[in-house]
C-alpha cells in the first residue's frame, strides 16, 4: 500500500475527498432515469390491485377495460401462465424457512392489499389507468392475520394452507450458561421494544422497461435496480428465456437502499407482457403503488433482557424477536436475513459469553418485508444499547463507562461473538473516545444538568454498534441464491492515454463510481479526470454482485486495484520494450511513463498507446501487448468484515407538546480504509437521517382490517430538511488485512444506530419523570401519553 | 378525452401540442418538450422533484395542468445554469449535496428563489425553505452548506 498512498505522488487519490465526476451531469438534468428513456412502439402497463387484505378472487371481468381505445391487451394471470413461473423465496441455509409459490398476478386469492390481479396494457399510463377503472373484480373478503402474535396462534388459520402454520422461520441461539448467568446477576435489566413498519420511498420509484427482441427471443430490461446481475438470472429464469439472452441496462437510479434488490409481481408481469406482446413495456409505480407494494421494513417486536453482575459487567443478552413479513417470504433474498442479522448482531460490541436468542418470522396479511437499509442492525443495536444504559443507571454509572468498561477487549481479536459472528479487528473504545470528545460529552452533560433545574429536558444518547459490510459467498451463495459475492473490474487503456474502467459494482449516488475511479487512478499512475467508469450494463461489465450490504467499495474497490495494478504492469513492460529499459526502472505517473528514480518523463500514455494499437509494425515480433485487464476479488477470509461506529444524540423534549427537537449528532466510524472521507460522511449523514425518520415520523399505519392507513406521502412523513440537525462525523481508520485496499463498507451503520441514539436520548431526558419510551416512532402523542399529559383511546 | 392545442414558452422555446386537460405541466414538459430533467417523484405535490418556474416563481409542476399555464413563461432545470444558477450547480458538486439526484432539479431551483427572496438566509432558514423539497440520500446537511456557500460567494460579488 505504501507504494500507492504515498501523498508526493500526483495521483494519490486514496484518501482524499475528490468530486464526484458524474455529479455535475444530475445538477444539469442530464440523468438518464428509467421513466426518461421511451422506445419506439412502447406501451405501459398498470394494474388492478387488490383493496383487500386477504380474499378470494371469485371472477374478473375485462370487457370493458379491453374495449376502450388505445387499450392493447388486458390479462390475468391464467394468460401470463405459459409466459411466467412462479417464485419461491426461500435459502438453503436458513434451515427450515418456508414460503408459498408467488405468482406475477394474483392466482385466484390475494394476500395482501395492493397485489395485483390483473394488467392492462395501453397506448399510454393514462390510458392503462382509465382501463383498470373499468375491471370488473368479484372477491370474496377472507379474515386477514395483520397481528404477528395472532398469527402464530396454535387456532390461527393459515394464511397459505398448503404450509400448515404462519411460522416462516425460526432461529435459536443458546450458549447454554444464560440462565446461571441470570440467577446469579447483581442486576437484571429488561424491556419490550416494538420497530415499526416503516418504507424506503426511494424518490424515484421501481421502475422497469421490458424489451423483447422475439428474433433473437432477447429480453433487454433498463431497470433501476442495485443488482443488475441478479435480475438478469431472475427474469431469464422465470420467463423461460435464456440467460445468455437477456440484459439488464441500469443507469441512473434514484434511490435504492435495499428497496431495488428484490423481485415484484409487476415488474416481472411488464416483463412476461413485453414477451407476450413482443412490444417494449415500461411500469413506473406511481407513489401510492410504492407505498403499497415497495418492501415495507422492520415490524419486530422484541423482548430482551441482560445480565449484570457485581462489577457491573454484562454477562448475558437473552432475548426473543418477533417479526411479520407479510404473506411471503420475498424471493430471491428471503424475509429471514433480517430476523438471522438480529440474532447475529445483539450485543456486538461486548464481551458478555452467555447469549440466547430467538428469533421468529411470521406470515401476515400486510405487505411484503425485505431487506431495507441496516438489515436487522437498527433492531438489534437498539435492544442492546437499551438495556445497557439501563443497566448502566441501575449500577450507577455513566453510560459511556459503562459501555467502556464492557466492550470486548482491544487484545481479544479477531473474536468470535457468543452468537458466532467473527470480528476481524473492532474499535470501539477509540470510536467512543473520540465521539465523547468531539461532543463535548462533559459539557453536554453539564449543560443538561443546568437546564434540567429550569425545567428543561435534554437528553443524550450514545450507542456503539457493529455493521456487517464485505459479504462472502455465506451470505446468499451458500443457500443456493445466484446473487454474486465476488466481484470484477476491467480496465481497458485507450489510444489517447485515457482509461475506460467497467464494474460489477453499481451507483446509485453513494459515489460507487467516483471510489473505483480513485482506485483505479491511484493504482495506474493517471490522472482521474482520464478514467471513465461504466456500471450496470450486464452485457459489458464483468459479472458482479452489484451494491448491497455495503459492499461496493470494499469489494469492488479491491478488484479495481488489482486490475490497476495489473494494467501498470503490462503498461510497463510494453514500455520497457519501447525504451530499451527494464520494466522494474520505470513507474507511471500523472500519465506519463518516467524512470523510476528520477522521475524523468520518458513517454506519455497516449504515446505508448498510439505505438500499440496504430503502429504495431514497429513492435518486436513477439511482444504480445495487452492493454485490458481484468481482476476480480471475493471476500472469503472471513463471512463478513464487520465495521464498528459510535453515535451521539443530544435532543430536547418540551414535556407539554411532546415534541422532540434534535439539537446535535455525532458518529465516529470506523470503516477501514476512508477512500474518500467526503463520501464517507455523506454515506453516513444519509444514512443516520434514514435512522432518524423511523425513530421519529415514519410508520406504514395498518387497520386491523390490513389496511394501509397512511399510503401518501402527504400522510406518511418523512425526514424534512428544517427538522434535521448538523451531523459531524469523523474517523478511526482500522484497515481490514482481508484486502489489501482495506476498506470496508459504510452504508448502512447511519441507519444502524440512529433509531437506537434518540431511543436512548429520549428516555435520558425524561429519566426526572420515570417513564420508558421503547416503541417507534416516538410521536408526541405517545411521548404525552407516557408523561400523563393526555388520556383518552390509544391511536395506537 | 377531448384534447386540446395547449402552447407554452419553455426555457425561451415554443413548445406546442395538443393534449388532454388533464395533463399535468410536469408530465407536458416531460412527454412533450422531452424535457426529462424535470423528476416526477409522487404526484401529488409533496416531494417537490418537479418544481420549476412558472413565470418566475417556482411552482410545483405536478400540481398544474398544462392547460391551466397556456402562455406562461416556464423554465426548467435545463436552462437553470445560463447565467443564473451555474454558481448553485457548481456549488451542489462541491459539496456532494446530491447522490442520486432524483431531487436534485427541483432542490436546485427552489434553493435559487430562497436566495433572490433572502440573500442572506441563516442556515435554518435554508432548512426551513427547502424543507418542501424531500431528498431521501443526503440528510440534507450537504445542501445547506451548498446553499450557504453560494450566498456567501453572491454576498461578496
């Protein structure tokens, strides 16, 4: 590494907070999203969906929608039968995990509210939306299961009959000593906790153009989506076509976080309808389809308790989560992985050794819950950092001595967690030292302490937490789902000097793009305004995983530097040919080949390439020059490279409106290598405000009757910019030894711990008043009912 | 549904066409002066993707017919840079206040009236402003400082 970071190099761009190349493009309205591109011929499709929760589709009358103009074909699913197969969403390695077969239209009963039951395909959006006005649809309203607990009940009807119970999986974990460990605590600390159902509004909604070429029987899809590799397998592999033969073009995207990896019935109907048609289809959700059918989050209800004993050191976690997912487990990536992270991950950052945990997934008739941002991390680091600031005020501590003195020792790895997870190299007294620092920690408290005596109530908040990023093939390979681990970069030198790199990894405005140019350049020798980077054309880059579970620059970064590195040494030794020179004398600087030593310029890149590709006639015989390379890298020392952060929030609570101002966050991260620190932050400042939304306003409301309450965006609240505090962030920088770039992921620890660092700042303001605030969001109504300020029915 | 001929200035360009009254002026800018920076985010006049200007003040573009805006003067984020908010795109680049960029049109043009209707704005000002503008990315801190950055540099011309 020392060759490459070493700053007196021009083209040392690990490190440093370059521009992102392709932003200027999306300040001008030059993005390329998928609803901008129109293709000759081209129809669109919208849907007849379900108002119910649960029913029997009795009939479906199409006359009238088929009959008006500019309507091409209205189907159900017994037309898409031959064109489409059903999805099953379950993995080898979740053992035990179930799911029914799941249909692009509804196959004779609904499951959930929003499932569509038929399509229309029209000239226009106007038109198709007109026509599904006019289908006729006889359903018989079935008795939904929306609570997860009735629905595990031993009398619960099963919502699909063929499964026999509402249990989609289920997970034990036990070291065997917790209950010694509770019997003999000094202390026992417990809570209920429930995470609510919240939604990624990604502002570009799902959106999918289905191209079918019936020639060639090719299938060209631009999607937004974060894994184009994967839908390519899922489309080839459900609409019987070959996979050789289908390609996936996905350009600007969005907003994804997790909502744009998964497989949806309309956009696999647009697909099966370009088929049948032979006719490009686009679907664009509009914002009520998206509320009703992008993957919902969350939706645990957990009990958990911990063990203290006499020096106030945490012995035990025990705890129980409880999770509704809708009616199906979502295929390829299974309702399970999150269920499976909350048991992994409680606890993480401590040395306690007696650990159970049970985990239960279970069917109901809501929409379909996925992996969304965080993935189970926001769930178990709230559990955990919870109960350890009630065990630290029951022992009497600070709650950043406590977490200190509890923390797994600095000598103890790599370390393997009570729950199994391996930790490579963790940082987390120097994280919190640092946040403690750089919040002013002493102050804070000082201050609180002021206030309090004039009745005002401040509360802070700190958490420590691990993020899973740089998955290996345990994480999806193994249980049997095509959904790459490894990934690739090729780079190719051009005549001009100029370098036009290709990646598995995708964008979606995290700066994937800009890291693997850094990478690149740094590794080559080359300015980065003379690398083009080119994503998410499954036809052209090399075959990858794409972007998830943080994952982008760590293991699509460490491909790019091989493949730079690899490329310099071609370049070198065809220079070396050229200069009558040793190849091990020259290097690569800003573009031009110099004598190591010395640094004397002795042939611009566009020279050595002009020689390659126009003048070969003047190349020895035998020198076979390539100037492509392509590298590819899998993480495979460990199951993942787990990262660590610590947050801090300091909020106010006006005790009388029940109203929470946020007055400051802090986050130290430590995710290995910072390629670019500017990216870094912003990762992570998105990231805590995507925490900070469910903890404080964000919620997917449901009647008993399994009715979306607040489907709009008028009605669902997000995160504004008036209400969001500054974030600071800053760095520890433990590099993983599983690359030799070392970085690790960073997407999703914001997210992670955000919802856990208000949960705990809200109930440290309101410590004067003995209540305990552990069910999301924390709405005012629910923070005056907790302090006694209102009665009346419970909305809730 | 009866269309009628609708015909509207759009970035100093006559753009004419006949279609239905109900057409919203985001999908007339879109669909028919193929002016695709203007983002469609939910349509129903919340998330502001598709602000724009409507003679001279921005307007939410999904919550006006293009009937309704029969010889308006309309400009969009297209033109945005020639010569009145190059600074604020600039600005936007430098501190990485977009990542996707789906709100980044409507952000930019609403940030720019903010800062003809107040030059001088305080940073919660700026959020206060913005805050019709969802961004689902950056947690918003990125844009403030863009915006702050280019006030101070107007301030100083």
């Amino acid at each position: 590494m020392t060759d490459l970071s070493g700053l007196d190099r021009p083209n040392s761009y690990i490190g440093r907070s370059v521009e992102r190349p392709n932003a200027a493009r999306l300040t001008r309205g030059r993005g390329r999203f998928v609803d901008d591109i129109d293709l000759p011929r081209m129809l669109h499709v919208a849907f007849a969906r379900s108002p119910y929760a649960h029913a029997l589709v009795k009939s479906v009358d199409t006359a009238g929608a088929a009959a008006l103009a500019g309507v091409i074909r209205v189907v159900t699913m017994s037309d898409l039968a031959e064109y489409c197969t059903p999805w099953v969403g379950v993995l080898d390695h979740l053992k035990g995990i179930k799911s029914a077969s799941q249909w692009p239209l509804a196959n004779g009963k609904v499951f959930s509210q929003g499932e569509p039951v038929a399509a229309v395909v029209a000239a226009s959006r106007a038109i198709a939306e007109d026509a599904v006005e006019r289908i006729a649809i006889d359903y018989e309203a079935l008795d939904p299961q929306v609570d997860p607990k009735a629905s595990l009940a031993p009398d619960a009807l099963p919502i699909h009959a063929e499964l026999g119970d509402n249990l989609c999986f289920e997970r034990k974990i036990d070291t065997g000593d917790v209950d010694e460990a509770f019997s003999t605590a000094a202390h026992v600390v417990e809570a209920e906790m429930r995470f609510n159902r919240h939604t990624g509004v990604t502002l570009e909604p799902r959106s999918i153009i289905c191209d079918f070429d019936a020639s060639q029987r090719a299938l060209t899809l631009y999607m937004s989506v974060q894994c184009p590799h994967m839908s390519k397998n899922l489309f080839a592999r459900h609409l019987n076509l070959d996979e050789n033969n289908v390609r996936v073009i996905c350009g600007d995207v969005g907003g994804s976080f997790g909502i744009k990896i998964h497989t949806y019935a309309d956009e696999m109907t647009a697909a099966a309808l370009a088929v049948m048609l032979e006719r490009p289809v686009k679907f664009v959700a509009d914002r009520l389809e998206s509320f009703i059918t992008d993957i919902h989050a969350r939706d645990h209800e957990a009990k958990a308790r911990l063990a203290v004993d006499g020096d106030g050191r945490i012995t035990a976690f025990d705890l129980d989560d409880l999770t509704g997912i809708g009616p199906f487990s979502v295929y390829p990536r299974t309702s399970g992985i999150e269920v499976n992270q909350v048991l992994n991950l409680t606890g993480g950052p401590y040395a306690h050794g007696a650990y159970r945990a049970h985990g239960r997934v279970v069917f109901q008739n809501k929409n379909n819950m996925c992996q969304y941002r965080g993935v189970g991390h926001p769930i178990a680091v709230a559990i955990a950092e919870h109960l350890v600031d009630k065990a630290a005020k029951v022992t009497g501590q600070d709650p950043a001595e406590f977490r200190r003195r509890n923390f797994i020792a600095d000598d103890a790895y790599p370390y393997t967690s009570p729950s199994g997870a391996i930790y490579e190299r963790q940082s987390h007294r120097e994280c919190l030292d640092k946040l403690l620092e750089k919040c002013a920690y002493d102050d804070l408290r000082a201050e609180q302490s002021a206030l309090r005596r004039k009745g005002v109530y401040r509360g802070i908040g700190l958490v420590s937490l691990v993020e899973v990023t740089n998955p290996s093939p345990a994480f999806y390979g193994v249980g049997g789902a095509r959904i790459a681990s490894q990934d690739g970069c090729t780079l190719r030198l051009d005549p001009t000097g100029g370098v036009t790199c290709l990646t598995g990894v995708t964008e979606q405005g995290q700066g994937t793009e800009t890291i693997i140019a850094q990478v690149a350049a740094t590794a080559i020798g080359i300015n980065m305004a003379n690398i083009r980077v080119i994503t998410g054309d499954t036809e052209t880059v090399p075959y990858g995983g794409g972007t998830w579970a943080s994952r982008a620059a760590g293991i699509g970064g460490e491909a790019a530097l091989r493949a730079g590195k690899a490329l310099k040494q071609n370049i070198l030794s065809v220079a070396a040919t050229i200069l009558q020179d040793r190849a091990e004398n020259l290097d690569i600087r800003d573009g031009v080949i110099v004598t190591a030593v010395d640094r004397t310029e002795r042939m611009p890149l566009s020279e050595l390439g002009r020689i390659v590709y126009f003048r070969g006639d003047t190349l020895p015989k035998d020198l076979a020059p390539e100037l492509v390379v392509t590298r590819h890298y899998t993480q495979n020392t460990y199951p993942f490279c787990f990262t660590n952060a610590a947050h801090a929030c300091y909020l106010e609570v006006d005790t009388d409106t029940g109203m929470i101002r946020l007055l400051g966050y802090w986050v130290v991260e430590d995710c290995g290598t910072v390629i670019n620190p500017k990216l870094v932050a912003e990762q992570t400042r998105g990231g805590v405000v995507q925490g900070l939304g469910p903890a404080l306003f964000e919620e997917c409301i449901y009647s008993p009757e399994g009715q979306l309450m607040n489907g709009s965006l008028a009605d669902y609240l997000v995160p504004m910019a008036g209400e969001m505090p500054d974030i600071v962030v800053d760095h520890v920088v433990t590099p993983t030894q599983t690359s030799e770039l070392g970085a690790k992921g960073v997407g999703e620890a914001g997210t992670a711990g955000a919802p856990a660092a208000v949960m705990n700042a809200l109930n440290d303001a309101l410590g004067p008043f003995d209540v305990e605030l552990t069910d999301m969001p924390f709405t005012p109504e629910k923070i005056l009912r907790a302090l006694g300020r209102v009665s009346g029915r419970d909305q809730k | 549904m009866m269309k009628r001929l609708v015909t509207l200035s759009i970035n100093g360009e006559e753009v004419s066409a006949a279609v239905e009254p109900r057409m919203t002026l985001a999908d007339f800018i879109r669909s028919e002066a193929r002016l695709t920076g203007t983002h469609v985010g939910c349509e129903h006049g919340v998330c502001g993707a598709c602000t724009v200007r409507v003679d001279g003040r921005t307007a939410r573009g999904c919550l006006l017919f293009a009937i309704q805006c029969e010889g308006s003067e309309i400009e969009t984020i297209e033109n945005f840079g020639d010569g009145k908010g190059a600074d604020l795109q600039q600005a936007f680049v430098e501190h990485n206040a977009l990542q996707c960029g789906f709100c980044t049109p409507g952000m930019l043009i609403a940030a720019d009236e903010l800062l003809r209707d107040d030059p001088s704005p305080t940073r919660q000002a700026v959020r206060e402003y913005l805050s019709g503008n969802y961004c689902r990315c950056t947690g918003y801190q990125a844009i403030v400082d863009a915006v702050m950055d280019v006030a101070e540099r107007r301030r100083r011309k």
